[in-house]
C-alpha cells in the first residue's frame, strides 16, 4: 500500500483527499503557492511544499515543480484531485515516467477522452448512444453552417477542447450562426489553445445525468449509479444530487451499462464520470439519453454518490491506484436513500453573482440535523479567519445532505444553509435556498435552463424577520448603546439601526440586556447583515459623482476598451476584468470623458478616474 501521498491541488478537494489518506494511515503532502501559504489544507496536511507564486500557472499547473516536490519529500504517489492538472495526460504520463504511482486513469485513457470529438466517435463505435450532430475535421465555416442547418435549429457550438462550460455557444436561428461560430471559436483558441468545434443538436427539455464508473488494473469496470446535475447557471452546476428524480429502474440500468461500456472502450481505471444529456420532456426514457462528454478523475459532486451508496471513492481511487481491486463487485452495490449536494460560492447574486473575497470574519456552517438525527456533510476548504483570494475558484465549501427521501434531504440541505452564517465575504447561500424550495426544483422537474428562466426569483434577498433583529439587538443593546434608545411606553425601547443602507427601527421588550455586545450580525437564510447604530447625519451611501469607478474585486486587466481622452456614454465597456476564473465588464456609469486609465501593478485595486461632462 502506498505509505506516502502528494495531492496536487487545493481548496476543498485537497482537504478531502487528505482527510481519506490520514483514516488510511497514509502519510500527506500538500503543496501551496504564496496565496495559500495559510489555507486549510497547508494546515491539515502532515508536511506542506510551497511551490510558487499565487497564479496557478505559475504553482499549481507547473508539473515539475509538484514532481519535485514528491521527490523531496518522499511521496511515492500523486492525486491530482479536480481541475488543475487532474486531466492532463502529459502530466500523468510524467508522473509515472519518474516512478512515482499516479492515482488516476491511464494517460491513454486520459487523451482518448481528452477532447469531445474524438470522445464521441469513441462511444459511436461502443454502441453508446451520443447527441445527434456534426464531428467532421472540415471546420470552413459555410460547411459548419451546412451541417448545422442540416441538424436543424437549435445547435450547440462546442470547442472540442472545452471544458468548465466555456466554449459553446447556443444557435436558435440559423441567421445567429456566423456570430456565434466566430465567438465561440475566438473564445476557444484563448482558453484552450484550439479553435476547432463540433456541432450537436440542442436537447430540448435538457436534463443533465450522469453516471459514476470505476475500473481497476485488473478489468473489473463498476457503476455506483447515476446523478442528476440538472440545476445549472450558465452550463456550471449548482446543486447535484442521487439518484435522479423520475428515474425507473430499466432506464437506470440501460443508462448505467452504457457507462460501463464507455468506461471499458478506454480501459479505464480509476474513479471516472460519463455525462449524458437527456431529453426530459416526457420522463427519462432509455431512448431519449445520450452520451455528452467522459471527465476523467473525481468530480466535485462526488459526495452524493458516496452518501447513497456507503463507498468512500477516495479511497478506492487510493486502492485501485496501488493495483488492488475494486473494493466491490456490482452485486454489493445499492443505492440508500437520496442524498444533495449545494456548491457554497464566495459571490454575490445579488450583483449578477460577482465574486467576493476577503477575510471570513465569521465563517460558520450549520450542520442541520435531519428528523432521524442524521447530520449533514461538509467538505470545505477554509476556515474562519482565512482568506478568500482572487487567485482560484470561488467555491468554498459543499453542504451535503442524506436523506431517507429526496424530501428529507431537500430539507436537511436547506436547514444547513439557513444556518450558515458568512460574514462579510458574500455567498450564494439564499440562492441555494431559494432553488431547493423552488416548486418545479422541489417537485423534481429541473431541467438545465430553470435558473436562466425564473433565476430572478432565486436571487431575491429576503430581508431578516422582526424576530432576527431583536435578538441581534437585544446582544449588542447594553448600556453602551441604551443611551440610543427612547422610552416609549412601559419596559418598551426602540432604537433606530442602520441595515444595508436601510433604517430599521427596533423594538426591545425589557430593559437593554446585560451581554456584552456579542455581535451586531444578524444571520438568517443564509444572509447575514451587520446592524449599525442609526446616525441621521452621517449615513454611509454611495458617495456620488466623484467619476472614480472603482474594480469591484482585485484582478487581472485582460483587454482595455477605452483611451485616455475617450468619450463615452452610459453603459459602455470600458475594460474587461479577469478574476477568481471568469471574466468581468467594468461600464461606464454615466456619459463623460475617460480622464485617467492608471495600471499599477497585477492584482491590485485600479481607479478610472472621469470627468462628468453634465
Ligand atoms: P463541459 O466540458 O463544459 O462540462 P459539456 O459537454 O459537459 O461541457 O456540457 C456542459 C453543459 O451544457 C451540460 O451539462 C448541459 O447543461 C449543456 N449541454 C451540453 N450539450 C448539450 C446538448 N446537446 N443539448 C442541451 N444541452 C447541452
Ligand atoms: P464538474 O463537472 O465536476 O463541475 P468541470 O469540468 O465543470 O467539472 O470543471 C472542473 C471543476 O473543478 C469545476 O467545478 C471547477 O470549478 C473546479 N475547479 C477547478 N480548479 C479548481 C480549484 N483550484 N479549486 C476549486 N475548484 C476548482
Ligand atoms: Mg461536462
């Protein structure tokens, strides 16, 4: 067995992989670059290397630099974990070329299924069902408008290399095809060097399913069942979970033996995950269910299908990896239960989902407890007091709930965020609510596109009850804050605070509490506001009309629209802002004149200043 490990990567997922290693009595390596120098997994891990500075380009992606770092510390084996390095077979293949074990598929296995075309000509040949579409080499654009009108409207325009649903593009009409075509492959060769696409037919009613396979060295290939990922903001998962709502178990079985069939077409070892794209207009149907893309290594909803099926899947990858077998045959294994999983992001939705970062002051989350006294699952990556830094991805922790029912677990998930409290970096908590209560997320009938179609419905904020504010009030009242409350009425006080810009008046029964000021925060729905005494005068606001348009977030400056002495008008794009993994317009707020367009250095706050012309 393998006595010594080196995870490749960070955040939760790192903690996660140690957390399996240490229960194994398998020593831990973690590296980190300067960003990280305090995260979680530096601290939970038995020895940390730090292999760089903060952008992952420059730490995380540099292959030999985490090789070097096994060798220094004696690690024998690497987990790559998810994202970073964790699907590059080249990597991979040095990992093995300097003798050290490389949990994980087979660099072959990798590359076979590395790019979506290819991929998918793979499965034709298994006889695993794929979306109809176009996966020719001749990429002139009138031959890919051909095809696309051949498919008929709408398509789907995907970069072969894509991933992380960046680089494709959605064609309702086929007069929308050039535009699409030219964006999608300029967005193509930017992210993933390759601007060559293929083109399926757009699935109607789509709901996302996928299924876990497993292989070992020794040709066993397994499916843990299937997951349904169906709740999606711009092609990106929010809430997963297991088993798919409204799956029969014939569907199931024929979905799942087309996993097996794709995963043992590339001889796969390892913890793998087939993604189809179902037609759900009328249930889930064996014959409406087709093969969309392999990734190949652990996915961030894995949770869910170790909650149901009673597996650890970190540690069958440690095994498999260290040539043992599957630590089970398909007979032993059965789904338990339903179990969800919400992604926590550090981001607003409040400001389009923008992401926050900073020092979680406060960063607690509810562990909820279900009816049967059953606990949730947390798998985070920070802790309070830590950074949250632009460098990476904004998600920071995952709530998982298992439940009896899809209801139990529904209700446990949504009682774990309503008691998380975050503070003051933002989090989508209340939005992550507000979709597990939605009717057609509640009943079960989610398909990809409920968040674009009634999103505006999950991303309104509630406001905290009368009940909330006095207890927060009642803890911060004592004598040093009594002198701003007013009699009125026997063993009644009122006093004015400040809430987001808000005045709320509260009402105390009793005289002011002896506490101290325990806090000001007030927590509820997975909201968290800060209470300030009411000043009449001094309000804070926006201050306005000083022009300076300040980045919401630090970052790095990709494209700058505008020069100095340039006229603009409201709304105009005036640079573009890459951060935390995406990408953001800064717009002019009003019609004036680009005064100043000072650049310091990377990664640090910039200022625009203008001159308002009215
Ligand atoms: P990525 O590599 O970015 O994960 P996928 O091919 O897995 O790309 O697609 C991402 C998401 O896009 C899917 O989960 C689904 O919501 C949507 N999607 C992909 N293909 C189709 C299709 N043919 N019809 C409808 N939706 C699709
Ligand atoms: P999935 O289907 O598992 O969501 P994707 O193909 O969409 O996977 O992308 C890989 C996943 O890895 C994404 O969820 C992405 O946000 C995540 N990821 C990549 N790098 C990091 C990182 N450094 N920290 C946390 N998450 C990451
Ligand atoms: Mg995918």
């Amino acid at each position: 067995m393998i006595k010594c490990l080196l995870i490749a990567n960070r955040g939760e997922i790192a903690c996660r992989v140690i957390r399996t290693a240490r229960h194994m009595g398998i020593r831990t390596v973690a590296v980190y670059s300067d960003a990280d120098a305090d995260a979680l997994h530096v601290r939970s891990a038995d020895e940390a290397v730090h292999i760089g500075p903060s952008p992952a380009r420059e730490s995380y992606l540099v292959g030999e630099k985490i090789i070097a770092a096994a060798k220094v510390t004696g690690a024998e084996a690497i987990h790559p974990g998810y994202g970073f390095l964790s699907e590059n077979a080249e990597f991979a293949q040095a990992v093995l070329d300097a003798g050290l074990v490389w949990v994980g598929p087979k660099p072959a296995s990798i590359t076979a299924m590395g790019l979506k075309d290819a991929a998918k000509k793979l499965m034709q040949a298994a006889g695993v069902p794929t979306t109809p579409g176009y996966l020719g080499e001749n990429q002139d654009p009138a031959n890919l408008q051909a095809e696309a009108d051949k498919i008929g409207y709408p398509v789907l325009i995907k970069a072969v290399a894509g991933g992380g649903g960046k680089g494709m593009r959605l064609v309702e009409m086929a007069v929308d095809f050039a535009d699409a075509l030219a964006s999608c492959q300029r967005e193509a060769a930017a992210s993933f060097g390759s601007a060559h696409v293929l083109i399926e037919k757009y699935i109607l009613s789509p709901r996302h399913i996928e299924v876990q396979v497993f292989g070992d060295s020794h040709g066993n290939v397994v499916h843990l069942f299937e997951r349904d990922c169906s709740l999606q903001r711009r092609h990106q998962k929010v809430i997963e979970e297991a088993p798919a709502p409204g799956m029969d178990q014939a569907t199931r079985e024929a979905v799942c033996a087309a996993a097996v069939r794709a995963a043992k077409a590339v001889n796969y070892e390892g913890a793998g995950t087939i993604e189809f794209i179902a037609d759900g207009s009328e249930g889930l149907r064996a014959d409406r269910i087709w093969f969309m893309e392999m990734n190949t290594r652990l996915q961030v909803e894995h949770p869910v299908t170790e909650e149901i099926s009673g597996q650890d899947l970190v540690e069958w990858q440690i095994r498999v990896a260290a040539g043992e077998k599957l630590p089970c045959t398909q007979d032993e294994l059965e789904i338990n239960g339903w179990a969800l999983e919400a992604r926590l992001y550090a981001e607003d939705p409040a400001k389009g989902f923008l992401p926050s970062i900073g020092r979680l002051e406060v960063f607690r989350l509810g562990e909820g407890q279900s009816l049967t006294g059953a606990r949730g699952r947390i798998d985070t990556g920070v802790y309070e007091g830590a950074e949250v830094s632009p460098f990476y991805d904004p998600m920071i922790a995952k709530l998982i709930a298992h439940g009896e029912t899809r209801d139990a677990a529904r209700a446990l998930l949504s009682e774990m965020l309503n008691h998380s409290k975050v503070w003051p970096v933002r989090t989508n908590a209340a939005f992550l609510i507000n979709a597990l209560a939605h009717p057609e997320f509640a009943a079960g009938q989610v398909d990809t596109g409920l968040i674009g179609r009634d999103g505006e419905r999950m991303t309104a904020e509630p406001k905290p009850s009368p009940q909330a504010l006095t207890e927060a009030a009642m803890a911060m009242v004592p004598r040093s804050l009594c002198s701003g409350f007013r009699l009125n009425g026997p063993e009644r006080l009122t006093a004015p605070f400040l809430l987001d810009g808000f005045r709320v008046d509260v009402m105390l029964r009793g005289p002011g509490s002896e506490h101290p000021v325990a806090t000001m925060l007030v927590a509820e729905g997975g909201m968290v506001w800060q209470l300030a005494p009411w000043r009449a005068a001094g309000a804070p606001g926006v201050a306005a009309g000083d022009g300076s348009i300040l980045s919401p977030m630090p970052g790095k400056i990709i494209a700058v629209e505008v020069a100095e002495g340039d006229s603009v008008v409201k709304g105009q794009k005036l640079l573009t802002l890459e951060a935390m993994k995406m990408e953001h317009s800064l717009t002019a707020p009003f019609d004036g004149l680009v005064a100043q367009l000072p650049f310091p250095a990377h990664f640090s706050i910039r200022c625009i200043c203008f001159d308002s012309t009215n």
